[in-house]
C-alpha cells in the first residue's frame, strides 16, 4: 500500500468527512473518540472519505485477525494505529511482523516490558524508516535515551516514556543534548507553574524538536497559553500537549488562537458532542493543519505528519491509561 500525505484545502472540512465516513458503520454503543482521533490522523491521506475510512477499517480488521500482536490492545488503540500506518502507506501485516521482530531486540536490549508502549514506540520507529526494518543502532539510541530521561527522572520515567523516546531517536545531536534541553524546558515550564509529573515531562519531550533554543520555546508554549486564557480557554494539563504541537507554528499567537477557536465552535457541532477536551484537541489538530500549510514544501508535509502522529501517540497513550483503569477498577 502507498499513501502519499496530500494537504487538504480546508482541514476542518476534511476532517468532517473523514469522521462522518468512519460513523457510518460505527454501533450506537460504540464510543465514537477513537474514530475522531482516527479521523485526525488521516486527514492528509488522499483519496474520497469514503474509501479512507473503508481502508482504515480493513487495516484495523486485519490487525485484529493476529490475536498474539493484539494482546491488550484496546479498540481505541487499534483504530489509530489502523490510521496511522494508511496515513504512511503501510500494512497491517508489515508492521506486525516487525513489531515481533524488534520486541525481541528489545528483550536482547533490556529495555522494560510494557506491550502497549512497546507497540507504540515501534510504529514511530518505522515510521521514521519509512518500513525499512529499524535498526539495533536505532533501538540502541532509544534505550539509551530512555536511561539519560531516568537520570533526570527517574521517579516519573518509565515505560510510557518508550514514544517519545522513539521520536526523539531522529532528533540531530547527542543524548546527553537532547535530554538536557528536554529537561530544561520541563524546569523552565515548572517554574511558570505548569504542573510537574508525566505529562509535563511528555509536554517537554515535544518541545524539545521545535527547532530552537529551550528559552525561546519555553516563550511560545506560555504565550499561547495565555493567548487562550484571556480567551475564557482554561487550560489543564491534558491540554499540554495541544500548546505543545501549536508551538511549532510560525504564526503570531494572536492568529493560532484565533483558528483553534473558530475550529472549536465548528466542533462542538458534531454528533455525538465531544466534551470540551475533545472539542479544544481536535480544533488544535486542525487549525495546526490549515496554519502549518503556509511553508507548502514536501520537508514541512512530512514534519506535520509527523507531529500529528505524535499526537496520535498521546491520544492512543490517554486511551491506554483510560482502559487501564476501567479494567482495574472493574475488578475492583
């Protein structure tokens, strides 16, 4: 399968119909975020709505077929991954055979078991070569920027951090750099008052690709937050990731909040209604499409997608977390 990123003309048009297509089909007790974010993700694939969401659901079905690749793989989890590798023109069959095969390199490696975020990590490491198979050097580089978070962390590091130690493996320079700007924004952002703990180390772990120094980017991130605040926005430390993926725009703040709320009001109109989260995550993801088209090169197509699969990482991460302790506390 080949799947070249095509930039929409309108991206919240795109995604309307991406994510009605996907609802055609969805059962009334079937819960319909996995199907946004799904939605999000495949807003660069060509093609009609119609046949991306049929491809999405054939990807999504013939991962289910392997019962040893699932393993606690939630529904959630498997539409956006189904997404992501349509959206980068793989198969559901190429990306189980090579999670198999680097898990076991993982074993050799001793990097923590964790199935999820194993899954995870691996898909942006394939992503990054273009489902060439990932490399020992390359696993390699992310254990050992995983060991380099823990020196900083090592009472919030630990397998959910796999992701972003993933995406990070392509980052230019060496470990040490890379980890210490990461935490030097996370210092930065704590001062400031942005809450400490996982998600604020996540939150850093994106900036720390925006391609600039940590001062500078730690200004972005708290200018766009209180762009939105004096907008009547609350911001949680769900919405992190969100300020997270916007600092990456060339925009004034003024303009990117602006289009993330003109976004928003549009979302609130979907069917079922997303919560405010919801609403503010989405709008974010396609107001960052529209605005980020300004630099049209194919070098900014594939950054975007990039970061949009990020986003995905973390939506599939949240949705993890969510499944986690509904089981626990059904058992409980």
């Amino acid at each position: 399968m080949t799947t070249k990123h095509q930039l929409p003309t309108d991206s919240l048009a795109r995604f309307q119909e991406i994510y009605a297509a996907l609802c055609s089909e969805r059962s009334w007790w079937r819960d319909s975020s996995p199907l946004r974010f799904a939605a999000i993700s495949a807003i660069t694939c060509p093609g009609p709505a119609d046949k991306v969401a049929a491809n999405i659901r054939k990807i999504t079905e013939n991962l289910r077929k392997d019962s040893s690749f699932l393993g606690r793989l939630s529904r959630s989890l498997q539409f956006i991954i189904a997404s992501m590798l349509l959206g980068n023109g793989d198969t559901a069959r190429g990306f189980q055979q090579e999670v198999k095969r680097v898990r076991s390199i993982y074993r050799t490696e001793n990097i923590r078991r964790a199935a999820t975020y194993e899954t995870m990590s691996i898909i942006i490491l394939r992503i990054q070569a273009k489902q060439k198979p990932i490399t020992v050097k390359s696993i390699k580089r992310l254990k050992d920027l995983y060991e380099e978070m823990k020196r900083h962390h090592w009472w919030l590091t630990g397998p959910e951090d796999l992701p972003a130690c993933a995406i990070l493996a392509s980052q230019d320079g060496s470990v040490a750099t890379i980890a210490q700007k990461s935490e030097d924004i996370y210092q930065a952002l704590a001062k400031k008052k942005h809450y400490k703990g996982d998600t604020l180390q996540t939150t850093a772990n994106i900036l720390c690709m925006v391609p600039s120094d940590s001062t500078t980017i730690t200004k972005r991130f708290i200018d766009l937050a209180e762009g939105f605040r004096n907008n009547g926005v609350k911001i949680w430390q769900s919405d992190y990731d969100e300020l997270a993926i916007l600092t990456f725009l060339n925009h004034p703040t003024r303009r990117i909040v602006d289009r993330v709320l003109q976004h928003r009001e549009t979302m609130k109109t979907i069917k079922p209604k997303p919560d405010r989260s919801l609403s503010f995550s989405m709008a974010t993801s396609t107001a960052f499409v529209e605005l980020a088209q300004a630099d049209n090169t194919t070098k900014a197509v594939r950054n975007m997608k990039l970061l949009m699969d990020m986003q995905a990482i973390i939506h599939a991460q949240q949705a993890a977390a969510a499944a986690a302790a509904s089981a626990a506390a059904a058992a409980g």
